[in-house]
C-alpha cells in the first residue's frame, strides 16, 4: 500500500489473536504496521508480531524491489512491534538500527545483544538525512513505553507516531474509528496523559498532512478531528456530555435501580444516558465509557463489607488510568449493613477532581418509597446542567 509516492505500508493483519495484550478484546482483529521509506537511503520503521515473520519480510522485499535496506528504525520495543528485530538484523546484515538509548538496552535483554556495531542512537531533535528526506527524531517517554520516540518527515510530512493514534482492529475491516481508538487510548495510554500532552505540543509545531502509526488506519484527512480526540482523552476532558450508569447486581434489586434511574435521566433530557453491567459487558468498555461521558453512577450491593468484586475491579481501572474532572453519583444495596457507598467513595477520593452527588441512593433489599425518592433527587441533581 503506497503512502506517499516515498513511503510503503508493509504491515500485517492478525485475525487469529484473541486478546490484545493477554486482556483486550479485538473481535476484528489487530494491525501491526511497518513502513518504508524509499530515497538514496533506505529506512524500514519498525518490525511485526513474531507470528508474522515470514509475511512481514516478504512484504518487506516486495516493497524494496531488490534494494538493501539501510535503516531500520525503531520506535517502540514492544514485542509485537519488536519481535523480528533480530531476523531482519540476519537477513539484511549492514543495515543499521536506528533508536533511542532506552530502546538499545532493551534489546539487549530481548534478543542478548544491543548491535553495539551496528547502532545509531538518536535523542530529542536529532536528525538523518536519506536524501531529500530527513528525518527529525523526538523523544516520547511514558507513550506508553520509557524508549518510545516518534518519526517526523519533513519532506512529505508524515508523523510516524509509534503507538499514538493507535486503535484496536484490522485494517481489511471497516469500522468506526473513534470507538476502537478509544477504547485502545484508554486502556493502555490512558495513564499516561500528561505525557501525550507534551507529544501533542512537540507536534503542533509541525506540519502534519498524515499519521503513520503502529496500530490502524494511515490517517491523512480531517487530522484536526483525530488530534483533537487525543488532546480530550489526555487532557481527562470531557468528550461527550452525558451519564454512564455502572452496576454490579446479584439478584437483579441493584440491577433494576440502575435501569429506573436511566429511565428517570432520560425523562429528565438527559443528552446521553449508558447503561453497563460490570459483571457481563466488556470491561475496557466500560472504563472508556467512564472517560467519555462527563458524569458516572456507581451502583453495587454491599458484599463482605466492601463492594462486589466486579465494581472493587472497574474502579481500580479507573484509577490506574488517572480518571479524573468527572461528577460521580453514588447507588448502594445492602440487606443488613449497607457499605457499599462509604466503599466506592474511598475508592475514588484520591482522583482528582472528582465532585461527589449531594444525594447518595441506598437500597435496603429491595426498591421502596424512600430508595425511589432518593433515585429521584439524584436524577434531578444529574440532569440539572443539562
């Protein structure tokens, strides 16, 4: 697939792998990309799963039509970008890797050699020129790796941004961008979103016509709209205004208190009201739609004197993700000792930002009056912005 009339995408599909990452569902599938960029020199930017060594370097040769690569440039050690490292350093034996000091360590504990002969390292600004392209070099720790650095050609101006702009999915299925995007920022770089801002900055100084990046899409049109996802999701903004209602149910009392209260916000012109059952909907999901939407609801009985298992889990993704700058409305059930509430709230009091409903709603068993009323009053406390 030809980028620019310079640059080649030689990446792969991967329909067999289950679990991105040993936890993330991928019903269509991931892409693993690698490009190259043809001039006097030859540069090849990053490598493939293991399980796709033979195809990438066919592609690979396809692609270089008899030449030599000079470069191989890594950004990201990762092994399902780093794995055949090794096998094109054998099959190509005077090209160069070209990385950040961070990266060569790794290398050294991932394949026992850092090709200390063989060897360029690159740090913040550093440039290489291949011809009429030259390419800039910046550093970008903690996206989402301490050695990651992103690629800027000046000459077409392409931004081969690592994992950044990365999304979840193959690239011979289409499907909606955001969604898969999302949820791939979320689960793993959402942590690390005072480091995406300060990528953001290095790059709005540049001019980007396409973005190369390791997971997804080339994307060359309406990249205000893409930068602009990254910079809300980094900045913990709110993206979309709405309320996602959490629960975590055992005989289904908490269960229909959540469902009443969606009812109750969507009366009430609630802009956008989710619903997720912790215990059945895919997590990573559910924690990207705790991000998107400005207000959450936290629904769970009360078991062993804390919260259900299911809703103590979503929670710590929560704040192993930074959440922060959100509303939070509190539901709780318990038969003898309700706990849940004082539970949650401790859960989350370390995040910033976080502004807590002055109406909490506890059920005693079952819906009565008084837990109706409270859902009531916690309706109208959520919707009152709206």
């Amino acid at each position: 697939m030809e980028i620019t009339n310079d640059i080649q995408y030689v990446g792969v599909n991967d329909h067999a792998v289950d679990l991105f990452e040993g936890q993330y569902t991928v019903k269509n599938g991931m892409s693993y990309n690698s490009y190259v960029l043809t001039d006097e020199k030859t540069a090849v930017f990053d490598t493939v799963d293991a399980h796709f060594t033979q195809e990438w370097l066919a592609n690979l040769k396809t692609a270089l039509g008899g030449r030599r690569p000079d470069y191989l440039i890594v950004q990201h050690m990762e092994p399902d970008h780093s794995a055949n490292i090794a096998s094109f350093m054998e099959v190509y034996p005077e090209a160069q890797i070209v990385s950040s000091a961070p990266a060569f360590t790794m290398m050294k504990q991932f394949f026992g050699t850092d090709y200390a002969s063989r060897r360029i390292v690159v740090k913040e600004n550093d440039t290489l020129s291949l011809g009429a392209h030259t390419l800039t070099f910046f550093t970008a720790p903690m996206v989402h790796w301490p050695e990651v650095i992103v690629t800027y050609d000046s000459r077409d101006r392409v931004l081969f941004s690592a994992d950044g702009f990365g999304k979840f999915g193959a690239l011979d299925v289409e499907e909606d961008w955001a969604c898969e995007a999302r949820r791939y920022y979320i689960g793993i770089v959402g942590k690390y979103g005072m480091q995406v801002q300060n990528l953001l900055k290095k790059a709005s100084g540049l001019d980007i016509q396409a973005i190369c990046p390791l997971h997804g899409p080339v994307l060359k049109e309406n990249l205000d709209y893409y930068i602009g996802l990254y910079n809300t999701w980094s900045s913990y903004a709110v993206e979309t205004e709405g309320v996602l209602i959490a629960y975590a149910s055992v005989y289904g009392n908490t269960k229909k208190a959540a469902l009443l209260l969606a009812d109750k916000l969507r009366a009430a012109g609630c802009p956008k009201v989710v619903v997720a059952d912790l215990a059945r909907d895919d997590m990573a999901e559910c924690v990207e739609d705790a991000f998107r939407y400005g207000k959450l609801v936290l629904a769970s009985i009360t078991y062993d004197a804390g919260i259900f298992p299911f809703m103590r889990t979503f929670i710590s993704h929560l704040t192993e993700r930074n959440y922060q700058n959100r509303t939070v409305g509190l539901i709780e059930n318990g038969t003898w000792a309700p706990l849940a509430a004082k539970t949650m709230r401790g859960l989350l009091e370390g995040c910033k930002n976080i502004a807590f409903t002055d109406n909490t709603v506890c059920i005693r068993s079952a819906l009565n009056e008084e837990s109706a009323a409270q859902l009531d009053a916690l309706a109208r406390e959520l919707c009152k912005d709206y």
